[in-house]
C-alpha cells in the first residue's frame, strides 16, 4: 500500500524539516534504480537528493571529448527500462543522460528530487530510529531509511605535483571539462592513459597542433568493435516480442565469459587473450619502438580492462607523441618528466581518476554512538555485501564496497542491491514503529575475509598497482566473482546477520 507523498514539518531550528520514510542520496543510476524498486513495493515515500542541478550522476558530470560507455549500450541500461533504439552498440555520454533524464520525467521522479542538496552530514538518531541529514545550503531532512547511491567515481584526482599553480596555460580535469576551452591548434599534454584518457587522446587530436600523452603505465586495450545500429535492428528490437530480452541475455552472456576467461585465474585462455591483445597492438603500431612501450608488462584484468578502435591510430599521428618517464613537476611552460625534460605546452588535460579510495568524498555519516564511517572504514572501506554496514541502522550503500567490476556492467550489481534493500525495508517494517536493522560485525568480518579469500588467486592480485587497491594492497572494490554469483548472493534477504531493534520514541 502507497504512503502519502513527502511533506515539510517544523523543525526545533530555524529551517523546516523534510520528512519521508526513505532518503536517496544521488540521483544517477544508483539513486534512479532505488526510487523504481521503491515504487515497485509500493513505498512511494521517498526524496532523492541531489547536489548538481540535474540528474546523471557520473553521466552529467564527464562530458570531455569522446565520453562513451565501455560496456555494451544493451547492459547500459535498466532491466526494467530497456531502450532498443540505443544510437551505438557503445553509447555516448549525452545519450546515456538523456536516457536517464527521461526515465527520471516518464516515471513522475522530478516531484520527490532536492537539487543542489550536497549532504555534508547523516547522522543516526538512536532515540527516534531515524536518519538525519544536513545539507550544504541549511536545508535539513529526516527519513527512516538511508540509502546512499553516490559511487565512488565521483570526485577528481588531482595529482600533487610541485608547480601546478605556476604553470601559465590552461588545466583542466577530463571530469570536469571547461565546454569553452578551445583546442584549435594547440599543444596539449594529456596526463594518463586510462578510461578517460583513451577516449579523449582520439576525439583532440585532429584540433590540436601538438599532442603529448605522459604515460605512468600502458593499459590493456581491446579492440571495441563499436558500430551504429543500423534502423533495421532497432525496428527489430522494437516490435519483436522478447527480442530486447533475448538481445540483452546474450549480451550479458558473452560479458559474463570475460570473467572465466580472465579474470578467475591463470591459464591458457588468459595467456592467449594476451597473446592476440599484443599481436593486435603490433599491427595497429608499425613502430616497434612505440609499440612496445605501450604494451603492459602486467596480466590483463590486474588492471581496467579498457575498450578502443581508435586509441592505437591516434598515437601513431606525427604530431602524437607519447612520454612514459614520470612527471616531476610543472613549470611555467609547461610539464617537467622526471629526466629534467620539459614539454612546453599550453593546455593539461588531466585524465587522472577519482578519490576511489575516499567514496564519501566530504560527506560524513555517523551511526550508533556517533561513530565516523569513513574513520571506522580507515583504509578499508568495508560491509555485507557492499549494502549493510556494521553499527548503521537502516542504512545502505549502492556500488559499495567489493561491488564494483572489471568485466561487466555495474548497473546489474545496482540493481541487485536494490532488490535486497527493499526486501530488508519491508522486513524492517514488519518490526512495527521505530523498528531498526543493524548488520551484525561478525558477519562482515566474515564476508570480508571470503572475499579476500577468492581475491588471493585472482588477477587483481597478481602483482601490478591500480585503484583497486588501498595502501596495503587490499582490494576493497572489486566483486570477487561472476554477476551470476553476485545475483545470487542478493536474491533473498537474510534477518539472520542482522539485529534488531527498536526506538525509544520511534518517529519523535
């Protein structure tokens, strides 16, 4: 049965107090696919909030030259919103927005968005069994359950080089693109050569007068084989029953052997992978010299796997040039390799990544007895099943901790842990008033210790450095297993290795 819609009360400070039963932190495909499986259960009682002044969450914000998906445009999308007319068999970035910009007005989501609401503070309250929270600009809210979907790629990287604030040209971040910046017959240094790195390098280099790529190291990149789709296919996928459905399984399918192929452990099938990777790499770059200095010296899947038709052609123009000394500093003219050369230039592009290992960037979450998340967390961000944190009631994290991937798509995984949210939000509504879950430690401590147990004869642990991993060399990230595995785990929500728990004056 539906609630009634949000609705402002008066708080004890000056500002009113928003109160619902759910609180969505980010309105990306995290925050998206919460507010459909909330509706779906009936519990229509929820605001999204939301820093930016729009939807799209990592889609919104990355709108560098070349921004595209790197999984199939047929898993890029919600199960539950399939879109046969995708452009690409990879989308671009403003299609991939759009996409979410009309879900969010075709399933009447905009009424229950708070834009500009940056949450610096969610705080427990013990008393009354509920959450509340503090926006940058003052505005306060109040829900019985939180649910943070604000991923960990979110927050630019800036590397802490020495001369960055003399350097007199331009500089800007792949994920926070300047549209005004003109290219046209410049010098540009692209700092990187990951995700961002690989798709802007093709989409610049026909603009400017000299391209200079500082490498820290080379990437595995596999051909993307990326085409339209052709208005014949869409009509298809359109009108033939169960075709899309069919489309998408085979997708996911062939996704899925990336798993078995790669990334669970050494053999034959990763080391011929490899082998025809490197073979593809010498035709695409007749230059011996360069060709081997852009191939990895690592196993494929230790780091992220990326997809490109174009990245090898572009390092091959006269004019692109690829440095992999490290950087030392930035001068006045321009960027300093480690071997005292310097590479005068008038724009750096850094394409350098995000505080993955800081995902709740400045918001702060406190729990039972105002424990810190992030503190509790340290250098190991940890939960049950990437949702449920130990000492956090009626709290859950989307994308969380060792729930990301490195050969399928995340929106499946974010899916998933949003079926299991509203399984325990039904559960924990059958405890009556004021009733609250709280994970217990032991079974985290549990689920974290099988996790790094299936990680330790995995690839992400065979050796090479990478944003998967914290200082120690723990990967905190990565889904140990298939997506198969993932669904499985999530299929069925368990009170066993939660406790509950019940205010003192529930709603108060």
């Amino acid at each position: 049965m539906s609630t009634p819609p949000p609705s402002p009360v008066a708080g004890a400070g000056a500002a009113p107090v928003e109160r619902c039963t759910v609180l969505i932190i980010g309105s990306g495909f995290s925050g998206l696919a919460s507010a459909h499986y909330l509706e779906k259960a009936g519990i229509t009682d929820f605001l999204i909030l939301e820093r930016a002044q729009a939807v799209g969450g990592t889609w919104r914000d990355n709108t560098y030259p070349g921004c595209a998906c790197d999984v199939p445009s047929r898993l890029y999308s919600f199960s539950f919103a399939p879109k046969p007319d995708w452009s690409h068999r990879y989308a671009r970035q403003p299609e991939i927005r759009a996409y979410l910009e009309a879900l969010t007005t075709e399933r009447g989501f905009r009424d229950r968005l708070r834009f500009g609401a940056e949450v610096v503070h969610a705080g427990w309250d013990a008393d009354r069994g509920r959450w509340t929270v503090e926006t940058a600009d003052g505005r306060r809210f109040d829900g019985r359950f939180l649910i943070a979907g604000v991923g960990g790629l979110k927050d630019p990287r800036l590397p802490a080089l020495p001369g960055r604030a003399r350097f007199r040209g331009a500089q800007v971040h792949s994920a926070r693109w300047d549209p005004t910046l003109d290219l046209r017959g410049k010098r540009v240094a692209v700092v990187g050569t990951g995700a961002s790195a690989i798709q802007v390098v093709p989409a610049i280099a026909g603009q400017v007068d000299a391209l200079t790529v500082f490498q820290r190291s080379p990437a595995w990149v596999l051909p993307r084989m990326d085409a339209e789709v052709s208005a014949l296919q869409k009509g298809l996928l359109t009108v033939v029953p169960g075709l899309e459905r069919l489309a998408r399984l085979l997708t996911w399918l062939r996704m899925e052997s990336r798993y078995f192929a790669i990334f669970r452990q050494d053999g034959p099938l990763r080391r011929l992978v490899m082998a025809l990777v490197r073979r593809h790499i010498r035709a695409a770059l007749p230059d011996p010299a360069l060709a081997a200095r852009v191939t990895p010296d690592y196993d494929i899947g230790c780091k992220r796997v990326l997809v490109s038709d174009d990245w090898y052609p572009a390092l091959q123009r006269p004019h692109v040039s690829v440095v992999d000394q490290p950087i030392a500093a930035l001068t006045e003219e321009g960027v300093q390799a480690a071997d005292g050369t310097v590479t005068p230039c008038d724009v750096v592009v850094w394409c350098t990544g995000f505080t993955v290992d800081a995902p709740l960037g400045e918001m702060r979450i406190t729990g039972r007895d105002g424990a810190d998340l992030a503190t509790v967390w340290g250098g190991r961000p940890r939960g049950w099943l990437g949702i449920s944190m130990a000492g956090f009631p009626n709290a859950f994290l989307l994308l969380g901790p060792n729930t990301a991937l490195g050969h399928n798509s995340v929106v499946i995984m974010i899916e998933a842990q949003v079926r299991y949210i509203v399984q325990a939000i039904r559960h924990t509504e059958g405890l009556g008033p004021g009733g609250w879950l709280d994970v217990d430690a032991a079974a985290v401590d549990r689920f974290v210790a099988d996790v790094d147990q299936s990680l330790s004869g995995q690839v992400w642990q065979s050796g090479c450095q990478s944003w998967y991993l914290n200082a120690e060399g723990q990967n905190f990230t990565i889904w140990p297993g298939s997506t198969a595995s993932y669904l499985w785990a999530t299929r069925r929500f368990d009170p066993a290795v939660y406790t509950a728990g019940r205010a003192l004056r529930p709603g108060g």
